[in-house]
C-alpha cells in the first residue's frame, strides 16, 4: 500500500510542478510527437527533460559498456555548422577517436571526418539517441586503428548543452585526458 501512495505522489507532484501548458489534443502538429495518452512523456517533455525535437546536435552524446565509454562532444561552429570530437572504446589499449564537423542534411546532420577526405555520413538522432549507419564509406577506414570502426555507432544524448560539451574529458591518442570541444 505505501508504494502505491508513493507512486501517486510522484505522479502528482510531476504534474502539479509543471508550469507550462498541456499539449492540445485536437491539434496533434502543435505537440511536436508528444504521444498526449501518456502524462509522464509530457510531464517530462513540458519540463525539458526530455526534448521532442531536436533542432541541433549540441551538446554530449555518451555511454558506458562492458569493453569502456564511447563519448561525442558538439559545439557550434558558426551559423549551421558545428564541430564534433567522438571516441569509440573496444576494450583494453584499442580505441578510436574522430574529429570533424557537422551540417543539416535533410532530418540528420551530415558528419565530415578531418584527415579523411570523403569520408562523410549522415546521422540522425531517434529517440534521444544519435544513430551513426551500420556502414561508413571506404574512405573512412583509415579513422581507427587495428581494423576497429565507428560504423553503427550509437551514442544517447546526455545533454543539449554547450558548455558541457566543452567540459567533457576524453583521453587523446597519446592516452592524455583532453576537453576536445572547448575553445
């Protein structure tokens, strides 16, 4: 019986402390694809924790796994453009660690990795996850050592801020922690 109140509770405070309004559920294009049938989606999309759109790829992009942490800084670059640092873990003394910039390319961003000429793709973010494809061009093969990839890579989001961006630490080639994103 407690966890029942615990959980009305919750569910009350998560509704009552969102100050801005409900989305309209006769007009479904003014929600942004906020499912409306579910009160904790648009608690937490009404109170930023979880965006519906994603206008930009500032920000961190970041998870941990059995083998290390695959982590992606963005910052802005300019009108429409920004720069990216990504690092790819594959377990003990094998790790990849990428540079390049990013624009829109329809729904996704089109990534240009530096020091591989043509070496390009298009990524998008679903669900709060950006996706990159199962498949990089040959170009890219080059990026990272010992035949390890960044193909079908998935990175979730951690934040849509800048400055975080800017603080995350990765380890460089050399193994030294650096803040690839700041100025």
């Amino acid at each position: 019986m407690p966890d029942i109140r615990l959980a009305l509770l919750f569910g009350a405070l998560l509704v009552t402390a969102c100050d801005r309004s409900a989305p309209d559920a006769n007009n479904p294009d003014a929600n942004n694809g906020i499912d409306t049938d579910n009160p904790l989606e648009v608690a937490a999309r009404a109170r930023g924790v979880v965006r519906p759109d994603t206008a930009t790829p500032t920000g961190v992009f970041e998870r941990a796994h059995d083998l290390g942490r695959d982590a992606m800084c963005v910052v802005s670059d300019g009108a429409g453009q920004w720069r990216f640092t990504v690092t790819a873990s594959y377990g003990p003394g094998l790790s990849c660690i990428a540079k390049g910039t990013m624009a829109r390319d329809g729904d996704g961003w089109r990534m240009r990795f530096a020091g591989a000429d043509g070496c390009e793709a298009v990524v998008r973010e679903e669900d709060d996850e950006l996706r990159l494809p199962g498949r990089l061009p040959s170009q890219c093969d080059n990026l990272c050592p010992a035949h390890a990839s960044l193909s079908g890579l998935f990175l979730p989001r951690a934040s849509w801020d800048q400055a975080d961006a800017k603080r995350l630490q990765m380890r460089d080639k050399r193994g030294n922690i650096v803040l690839p994103c700041s100025d």
